[in-house]
C-alpha cells in the first residue's frame, strides 16, 4: 500500500501549488499526512462522514471526499477552506491518492508475481493466467541477476537499484531475503552476457558511496519464457555462492563462466574429503608453504609453461624445476604432465571449497 510519505509528499505538492491546506486521514479519523497542526480536532466529523452515505461534503470549515479502494473505503481527504478552489484542490488530491492507490496495487501485484515466480511456488497455468492479468510478456528475453548488499541493508537499496532502471515497467526489481535484491531485467533482441556485465557494473557503482560496502552481482543465463525465470534465478544464486568460493576477487559473476567450479560445489563434503585423502595421502595442499602454493599457482596461471612462469617468478629455470620435482617427491604427482595438473588444480579447489563450507557452519 502507499507509504505515508508519498502521501505526503502528494499533498505538500498540492500546497505548494495551491496554498490550500489538505490532510489525509484514515476512516478512524486518524492523521496519514497533512500540511496543517490541528486535523486531531475533526476526528469525530472525520468518523462521522466516514459512516455515512455521503461522497463528500462541506462542515466545520473544510472540504471532505471519500477515497475507495474496490468499494472499501480507505481514505478521507480534507481540503481546509469552504469555497469552490478548496473545493476543487480536494477533489484533485482525492483523484490523485486513488491513482496512486491503483499504480501501487498494481505494482505490488507484479511484486507478488515475481517474487513467486522466482521461488517456484506458482503452476504453469498460473504462470500464463497472471501473466496475461497483469500484463506481462510471457516470450520476453530476460535475465535474473543478484545483488548483495550485505547484512547491513538499510532499506533504501531497493530504490537505488530501481533508479539504475529508471522506472522502466518491463524490469522488475524485488527482495526475497534480507541480504540480496533481485533484478529480473529484460533484455532487447541484440543484448548479450557483455551487455549483462555493463548492467552489473552500472548497478555496483550505484554504491560506490555507501560505507565503501562491497557490492557483488551475479547473474544466470538468459531465457526466452517467462516460466523459466526461475531457473535463471537458481542459476544466480549458485554464482553468487560459487563465486565466492573460487572468484573472490571478482565482483560480478555469471554463471556461465563457472567452469569446473559449478560441479565441485555440488559434491558431498564426504566425497570430497575421501578424494583427498587418496590424492596426498591424509596430507592437504595447505600443508605446502607459501613458496609453493605461489610457484604453483602461478605455474597454473602461465598454462605449465616453464619458462614464462620463471620469468614472472624471477627464479632460474633451474629453479623452478628443482621445485616441481621436490613437490612431484612428496605428492606423487608431475604438475608437467597434463593429466597430473588437471588432478592437482581440482585438489585444490576442492580443498577451497571444503573450507568455505566449513567456515559457513560457523
């Protein structure tokens, strides 16, 4: 329903304009908004006008009109003054909180749709007949992406992130949690996964001034049905978990770009933990010293070419060699052959995984 602030907002526009003071109450008579002190002095004519069969009317110096909501009466507007400009600014104020009531409902409506939407919790027929209802284009291209913003939400997130949108009514910008927002944004014929990343970087830089927070979006892959939103959704919501796993650096993630990541996040811990303990031994690559750890990931990087990882490491070839050898003593396995890196890479990022889940249970 609308915020008291709109209405407000609403009538001290009017004021403005005008110099009629208006107020807004409640059928109890009791104050939404106003622009004058004393609206606690007609509560009683307020409570009385509300019961009767009357649409407006004229007393103690005031305009009164009725506001409903689907013949549920839900509003009274008060226009301080008893001649025809009051009169008029009061009927302008009342047709303009129930346009507002209607945009809002509306709005709210699609809110509800998408929110369950997203978590799955509508049939098929469901999907088409609200669709339809609240006219939503069922074959549009759209993306769900992600936006954490962190326990430290403070409420106005959602309307940074709808400002990034300007107000557009194909893209729906919702809450599920209390951590992340949700983007449901659709796309023209010709936009792709980089212009999906601009959107991302758009949306993080709309923060750029609120507590140096760290901002991260995901995103899933595009659909073409509006029943498959949801997936998309899923998918979002793996890359923000998988990317903290194994991209913390980054701050926009896609789940397409995953890799191996997205099926070591599936495994069960047990399987992973027997995994390696038949790869080291009951050892883990944390057990390796720095030295190590950054001769190897830096082999990693340079696609096990020996002498561009030594000339980026600063050691003689000799060197590193001498340091793959030692490590091919103690792991059994030759991080130049191929087959061995491949087995050694996904150690370690099981081991990654294995920590962050841990650390998560804490």
């Amino acid at each position: 329903m609308i915020s008291n602030q709109i209405m407000q907002n609403t009538i001290e526009g009017l004021h403005q304009l005008t110099k009629i003071d208006l107020a807004i109450l409640d059928s109890d008579g009791l104050p939404c908004a106003q622009t004058f002190q004393d609206t606690a002095s007609y509560k009683e004519a307020v409570t009385s006008f509300a019961v009767s069969d009357a649409e407006s009317q004229v007393a103690f110096g005031c305009h009164f009109f009725k506001v409903f909501d689907d013949q549920q009466l839900e509003f009274i507007v008060l226009a301080k003054g008893d001649d025809e400009e009051a009169s008029t600014v009061g009927k302008i104020a009342a047709f303009q909180l129930k346009e507002l009531m209607v945009a809002y409902k509306e709005r709210f409506d699609k809110d509800n749709f998408i929110k369950n939407l997203l978590l799955d919790n509508l049939l098929l027929v469901d999907i088409y007949n609200r669709s339809k209802k609240l006219h939503v284009d069922v074959n549009a291209r759209r993306v769900v992406m992600i936006v954490e913003v962190g326990p430290e939400k403070d409420g106005d997130e959602l309307d940074r992130v709808r400002s990034v949108f300007g107000g557009k009514t194909k893209d729906f910008v919702t809450a599920v949690d209390e951590h992340n927002i949700i983007v449901v944004k659709e796309l023209a014929e010709g936009d792709n996964y980089e212009d999906i990343d601009k959107i991302a970087a758009v949306i993080i830089d709309a923060f750029h001034d609120k507590d140096q927070r760290e901002i991260r979006v995901s995103y899933g892959t595009v659909v073409g049905e509006i029943k498959e939103v949801s997936r998309s959704y899923k998918e979002a919501n793996m890359a923000m978990d998988v990317g903290k796993i194994f991209f913390a650096d980054k701050k926009i993630i896609a789940y397409s770009a995953l890799g191996i990541g997205r099926l070591i996040y599936q495994l069960p811990i047990p399987l992973c933990k027997m995994f390696i303990s038949e790869i080291f031994e009951n050892k883990s690559p944390d057990d390796f010293d720095e030295e190590t750890l950054t001769t190897i990931n830096k082999f990693f990087e340079n696609s096990l070419n020996v002498s561009e990882t030594s000339r980026q490491l600063y050691i003689h070839r000799n060197t590193l060699v001498y340091r793959l050898d030692k490590l091919e003593k103690s792991t059994g396995l030759d991080l130049r052959v191929f087959e061995d890196a491949i087995t050694f890479k996904i150690a370690l990022m099981v081991v990654k995984y294995m920590k962050y889940m841990e650390d998560e249970k804490f």
